[in-house]
C-alpha cells in the first residue's frame, strides 16, 4: 500500500469502535472535530509520502463543505490553503509540522511518527551536506590559495631567486613551496620563532605583493 492508503488504514482502525462505515451520522454535533476531519481524510483526503513531498489534501464536493473542512481545521490552528481542481474544491496543506500534527490529530500516530523520523533524518542529511559543502569551499579555497602562492614564488625564483626577499619573507616562501599542502596554522607553527595565522597571511601577502611587482616591471 501508499504511504496515504496506510495513514486511511491506521485512522479506521483507531476510530472503528466509534464510527463504523466512514460516513456522517445524521446528527454530527456530538462528533468531535478530530473525528469529523477523520472522517473527511478517509472519504477524501490523500497524503504525499514524506520521503518525496509534503502534500495533504482533502478534495471536497463542492463550496459547502469545503468551508465547513478548513473551517475545522482552521479551529484547531492549522494554516489551510484552497484551490479548485476540476469539479473539486481541494483543502490542503503544504508546511509539513502541520501535516504531522494532523496525522497525529486525525489518530495517525504511527504515521506522524514516521513522518517525524522522516523529517529528522532529512534534517540531519541536510546539515551534513552543508557542513560538506562548507569544508569543500574551504578546501577548494584553501588549494586555491596554495597555488596562486607557489607560482608567485616560482616566478620570483626565476626572476632573480628568493634571496632578494627579505629573510622573514624568503623562510615563509621555501615553507609555503614545501607544504604546499599546509594550512595557515601549520605553516605558522613550522617557522621559528612561530607565527599566528594573520603573520602567515601577512608574509604571504607581502610576497604576492613583490611578484606582482615584479610582473609589472
């Protein structure tokens, strides 16, 4: 079965004992509103499995009942929208904690649960692809300013060697081309006396500043 024929299956099987068919008695003021918006989701509610959208609907026939759905579910706080599809008057809702707390309202309390989990578990993945694509940024940066600094000092090698840098610049160049793949931090801890990683930055940007000096000559 669909993740939506499930949630029906569980919401008649909690409420069996009260209402047997899934159709309204003639008297509906004693019926509680979860009861009544259970009723409603069985007749004609769907629900999108979590794992692809969040969707929930309850397509109904006609203006009339309709108001009288979202009424309902506006009573209890749920943030409705409508629209009109074909011959249909759909009340539905898009946010998904509203979603799972109607499942949970309507006695779908497994399948909130599973949409919770769901919802944890696309949660957590999502934090791990940006914290990814954060230290991926950072790598490609990291790499990308390790380049540029080598061929900086390349160049000032072939133009002259480094013995024309001044001697706190010319230990950071020989550092940076041996490590090439060192952070700022490890840089600074190999030269004596030790640097923090604004005196790594400093030096390296001195040494850009001399090769593009160099270039323009």
């Amino acid at each position: 079965m669909s993740f939506s024929q499930d949630v029906k299956a569980e919401i008649q099987a909690r409420h069996s004992k009260k209402i047997k068919d899934f159709t309204f008695p003639e008297n509906t003021n004693n019926i509680n509103p979860s009861l009544m918006l259970a009723i409603y989701f069985v007749r004609c509610g769907s629900v999108n499995d979590p794992n692809t959208s969040y969707h929930l609907e309850i397509a109904c026939d006609g203006k009339q009942e309709a108001d009288a759905v979202s009424g309902l579910m506006e009573e209890q706080g749920f943030k409705v929208r409508t629209t009109v599809r074909k011959d249909k008057q759909v009340v539905y809702l898009k946010d998904r904690e509203s979603i799972a707390d109607f499942l949970g309202f309507v006695g779908a309390v497994n399948a909130m649960m599973e949409m919770e989990n769901s919802l944890i578990l696309k949660d957590m993945r999502n934090s791990v692809n940006r914290k990814v694509n954060f230290e991926t940024a950072n790598i490609e940066r990291t790499v990308g300013a390790a380049v540029k600094d080598i061929e900086d000092i390349r160049y000032i090698e072939a133009h002259g060697g480094l013995k024309q840098l001044p001697e706190g610049l010319r230990k950071m160049a020989e550092a940076r081309v041996d490590n090439p793949d060192a952070a700022l931090s490890s840089l600074g801890e190999s030269m004596r006396p030790p640097l923090g990683k604004s005196g790594v930055n400093h030096r390296l940007r001195k040494i850009r500043d001399y090769a593009r000096k160099l270039r323009d000559r």
